[in-house]
C-alpha cells in the first residue's frame, strides 16, 4: 500500500500523538503500526474488509494492504446475499482460500506497479462493478491533492462519513501517508460532528455538500464554534451557493475546495472558494475548476474525435493517477479508453479551461428528441430566490417519452410555480424547463449522502406524499 512506508516513519517520529479517532476510541501513530504490523504478520485473512467505522476499521485496512496483498472494502449496510456474491468473485480471482495472502514480513509497502485495491462501485440491489488500483496511482494521487489542497501534519481531519466510501478510504489512506490526524465517526450525527469541531480541535473537513449543508446550518443555529477550521474538501455532487454561504458564516476562516473526480479516474479538476463575502452566482453553475497538475482534460465524442470548446461530449483525461481497469463487470457503459484517453462517461465541456459537468450519460433525459442533463437544470433553478435545494429528473411520458421534473426544497413559505417558470427565462431554453414542480421537506439521498435522482423518480412517478404538487 501507498502509505505503509510513511506510516512506519509517523510512528517513530510521532509515536504518542493520535492517528486514528473515532468517537472514544483512539490509536497513536505507534499503536496503530504495531496493531497493524502484528495482524499482518499473523497470517489471518484480512483481504476482504466489510465493518463498520472504528480504529480497528484502520488497522484491518493497513494489514489488508501489506507488502504485495490486496484488499477489497465492503459496504457492511450491503444485504448478506450481495456481499457473499462479491466475496465469490473475489475467491476466483484470489484462488482458495479466498481472501489469504501470504503473510508480509514487515509492514511495508509493495511494488509500485502492483495492485493494492479492488474498488467496487456502489450499489445495493445489483453486484457492483469492481476494478484494480495499482499503489503507484494513489502514491500520485497524494501527493496531487496533499499539494492542492495544503494538507499538512499538523492537520486534524474529520471525514465523518462511512469508511467504505471511497472517499472516506482515501483520505484515512491520504492522512496516514501525510502524517495528518484521521477523526470519523461510528456512524454520521450532527451532534457529534459538531463536538469532535468544537472539542478535538479539528481543522478540516472532508465530505459530501449534503453533510456539509446540514452541519454548517445547524451549526450556525446551535452556536458551534467552528473557527479553527481552514478547509473544507466536498466531493459527490456539485456545490450549491446555500451550503456555501452557510459554510462561509459558520467556518470563516476555512478555504473550501471543491473537486470533481471519479473511483476509477482519482482527481480531475478543483476549484477553491475563499473566506469573504456570500457567493457569486458564478461560483455555483456547472463549472467544477480546472484540471489538476499533472491531468490533461479534454471533451471527445464517442468515437474519440475533440469537439469544439463549449460543446458536449464525454470528459476524459490523460493521468497517471487512473485505474488499471475492470476486475468484472465491465459493460462498455462506464470506464472506457478512447485511444490514449480515459472516461467514466460523465458528460460535459470546456470553457476556457475551466471543466463544466452535466451529469452520467445514464442520468440524462430525453424529452421530445431533446437531450436534458439534470445537473444544468438543476444548477438553473438553485439561482433563483426562494430556492433552497433542488433535485432534477426524468419520469416516463407517453408524449415526449420523458418529461422534466423538478423537486424544489423551498427557502421560504409562498414560493409557486410561476416564480420558477418565470425566473428560468433566458436561464434555459425551453426544452430543459421543467414541466412538473414537486416541493420536498428534503431531498432525497442515499445512505452514503449523495443525491439519489432514481429515488426522485420513484417519488413522482408513485405520487409518494415525500413529493408534493407545488402550488
């Protein structure tokens, strides 16, 4: 694993002070090596990690990385059937006994080139695609966004969501290989996020906007001291200018970043948000940064040719911090080399440099031969006054075949379909409008905080009472 070797070097130089906290429980550098170092060598089967948060969650993924070993990470909330099923896959490409690797034997990194993980993608109802990660592309990985984002030692870093996301693994991985202190939680709650901001001295925050939304507000209502943080990292769907103006009142001293990236892509571009004034209505469109050092992005069609700047097409990248392709799973639909290029399908264009992102190919609407991505109408709609969050998809219809559907959180009471429609003027063209407003309590999500648009759907095909008709 990329961060072994520096973790042997934090557990000399800091032996006592905390690597890992999780609620009550906590290691330091030192005990952390050792735990890890002693299960590696035990020769117990640690290639498959399906657990809850904890400190152990840490020690387990050390020992599961060590020397040429690989590990997969399970979601623990996925049904027992699924993760018998993945656990099956893993065997046959591991050989019997299915997750026993030779034991290590030190704690050390393996050869760059080798593979360390097996990344699964999310899902629980189907058997997730999975893909292979060398330890030389995470190595470049940290050091990409320890640079981008000023990671520093002396950092104390709160991630409070489920280890088994990817990007809750990266950063634990990220912190033990820049000697930061790693803090999560045994499970995501407001009031102990808010009392490891207030009382452990914490500094920075890594997680998606919907988790930052609700602690910046809530942390504003409930008097949360928050000063001593300096950076927010947000990442799983675009930033919306209420959350960042919530940040900005409740964390004013904190920088926040924002970055677009995928499992099997790593880091592609980032853009940062000072501490200053309420945000700029063009700091919250479909612009997500430009490209990391050491990335090249470009918009290609289908068949791998350029488009011309402002048009869209897939976005693909040039990087050495990209995967090294699909384990099982690979249906042409995802993870795609176009010539020299990678992409994850994601659809979008360049504007002078800066990355614009519309959205996954599978999530756009077609609507009377039109093509609809939710991101942009939804970025639209955020803009407007009385707005507070916003959800956009297609639902069946038999005219056009799909049909724009909004989901509106509204700011404040009285806010109507006609404010909207008539706000959309020269936002939109009139094909991407939405034909049905619904008025949520709250947006849909899924148990890892991102926003579920299926789950949308389902609300406003069903008529469920969670999606009501906005007057």
């Amino acid at each position: 694993m990329p961060f072994l070797d520096r973790l042997s070097r934090w557990a000399a130089e800091k032996q006592h002070e905390p690597a890992v906290v999780c609620g009550r429980e906590r290691l330091s550098w030192s005990e952390l090596h050792g735990a890890a170092a002693a299960l590696a060598r035990s020769g117990e089967p640690t290639g498959v990690l399906r657990e809850p948060n904890s400190v152990g969650f840490a020690v387990r993924w050390a020992a599961g990385v060590a020397g040429e070993r690989e590990c997969a990470v399970l979601d623990p909330a996925w049904p027992d059937d699924l993760a018998d099923t993945v656990e099956r896959r893993l065997a046959e490409r591991w050989g019997a006994p299915a997750h026993r690797r030779p034991a290590p034997e030190a704690l050390r990194d393996g050869e760059p080139a080798s593979s360390f993980l097996v990344g699964l993608t999310s899902g629980t109802t189907s058997v997730p695609k999975a893909f292979s990660r060398s330890r030389a592309s995470w190595v470049r990985s940290f050091e990409a966004s320890a640079a981008a984002f000023r990671l520093d030692p002396a950092d104390r870093v709160l991630a409070p969501g489920p280890l088994s996301a990817s990007l809750n693994l990266y950063t634990l991985s990220e912190c033990l290989w820049a000697g930061a202190t790693f803090h999560t939680l045994a499970r995501f709650d407001v009031g102990d996020a808010h009392a490891e901001v207030s009382l452990r001295g914490i500094t920075r925050l890594v997680l998606v906007p919907t988790m930052l939304r609700v602690l910046a507000e809530r942390g504003i209502t409930g008097d949360v001291d928050a000063s001593g943080i300096t950076a927010v990292v947000c990442s799983g769907q675009k930033l919306d200018r209420r959350t960042l103006e919530a940040v900005r009142r409740w964390a004013p001293r904190a920088v926040v970043w924002e970055y677009y990236g995928a499992s099997e892509l790593s880091f592609v571009a980032a853009s940062r948000h000072d501490p200053g004034p309420a945000a700029a209505a063009a700091e919250v469109g479909t612009g997500v940064g430009r490209a990391f050092e050491g990335v090249e992005a470009a918009i290609l069609d289908d068949r791998g040719a350029p488009v011309s700047d402002g048009q869209t097409g897939n976005i693909c990248v040039r990087s050495p911090l990209v995967c090294d392709g699909y384990v099982w799973g690979d249906d042409g639909q995802a993870f795609t080399r176009l010539g020299d290029w990678f992409t994850v399908r994601d659809q979008g264009f360049l504007d002078a440099g800066e990355l614009h992102v519309l959205g996954r190919s599978q999530d756009m609407i077609n609507t009377g031969g039109h093509n609809v991505y939710p991101h942009e109408v939804e970025a639209a709609l955020a803009m407007l006054p009385g707005v507070a969050e916003v959800v956009v998809a297609g639902v069946p219809d038999d005219v056009r075949g799909q049909r724009v559907v909004a989901g509106i959180v509204p700011a404040h009471a009285g806010l109507c379909q006609l404010q909207l429609r008539a706000g959309l003027e020269g936002r939109l063209a009139p094909a991407k409008r939405p034909l049905e407003y619904l008025q949520l309590d709250a947006l849909p999500v899924t148990e890892r905080g991102k926003l579920s648009r299926t789950e949308f759907s389902r609300w406003a095909l069903e008529g469920d009472s969670r999606a009501r008709r906005l007057a």
